[in-house]
C-alpha cells in the first residue's frame, strides 16, 4: 500500500494515474480524509494573523464539510446532469479523488509569512482547482477535460451559494 505522502506528493505533481489509483481503492477513505484535514490545518496556520486558534478549528471544520457538499454536488452533476457515455461513478470515489486534489493546499501553511499570504493562498487555490479538474475526470470517466472543468464550476457555484446561505443563516456571514 502506498503511503499517503507519496499519493499527496503525486497528487500535488497532478499526476493522473494516482486520481485513477484512489478512485478504485476503498480502502484510500481515510487518506482522503487526512488530506483534507491536513491542507485545512496549514490554510488555517497560514491565516493565524486574520483567524486566531479558532480559524484552524473552524477552517478544519468547514474544509470537511465543504469537502463533502462539494463531492457530492459533482457526483450528481457530472453523472445525472453532464455525464458521458462512459461515466460510472459513486459518491466515495468523488469523495477519494477530490479529497487527494486538496494536497497542494499544504502549501497554504507558508502564508504564516508577513506579506506572503495572498499570494500563496492564490497559488494554492489555482494549483487545487487544477488537480481537481484531474480527480474529477478521472473518477467520472471523463475523456474529456473541458466537461470537468464545466463540472467543477457549476459545482463551485451551487457550493458557494450553499455555503454562502449556511454562513448567513448562523449569522457567521
């Protein structure tokens, strides 16, 4: 079984084959997992100056939940709304692949740097948004890159808004 620092290290190299790897492993759940703690803990880190302790408990918190709301809206667009004729997919190989594509998040600990962290927090956020676009077709079976993409988006969109209305219904917006 390969560790889970060389998978997030392939991860983060956007490598294709471990998206393929960590969608067919059920067994790769609990290292998905971990690696969305773990790139939550550095975002949170990375912004102590701005969220104090408490932002890297609750960007822990929210990064999993988001994790989730998000694996589960690409699940459904990409295979009720926008499928291919070859794609086949559940929830937890959604929840794998996607989990992997926060590994370049880890970065995100390096904004702890005066004046380093808007820009390590962008570098991070595109760097993620592209190994997504990989797990997500890899684990829809996509052979084509530019539905994944169109995926990811509407899926960001709705998990903005949904987010956005949570935030605002607990009075945290």
């Amino acid at each position: 079984m390969a560790s889970i620092q060389s998978r997030m290290i392939r991860a983060a190299k956007l490598d294709a084959q471990l998206y393929e790897e960590v969608e067919a492993d059920r067994s790769t759940m609990g290292q998905a997992s971990v690696v969305v703690v773990l790139a939550a803990v550095a975002a949170g880190i990375g912004n102590v100056t701005h969220g104090g302790l408490g932002g890297v408990f609750s960007m822990t918190i929210g990064a999993l939940v988001a994790w989730y709301i998000w694996a589960f809206l690409t699940y459904f667009i990409g295979t009720r709304l926008l499928p291919e004729p070859s794609t086949r997919a559940d929830l937890g190989e959604l929840l794998r692949t996607i989990g992997f594509s926060s590994a370049p998040g880890v970065i995100r600990v390096l904004g702890i740097v005066p004046g380093l962290t808007d820009i390590v927090f962008f570098g991070a956020g595109v760097w993620m948004l592209v190994a997504m676009v990989i797990a997500v077709r890899q684990a829809l079976d996509y052979t084509s890159t530019g539905r994944a993409i169109g995926v990811c988006l509407i899926g960001w969109v709705v998990q903005v808004v949904l987010l956005g209305g949570l935030l605002a219904m607990f009075g945290a917006a």
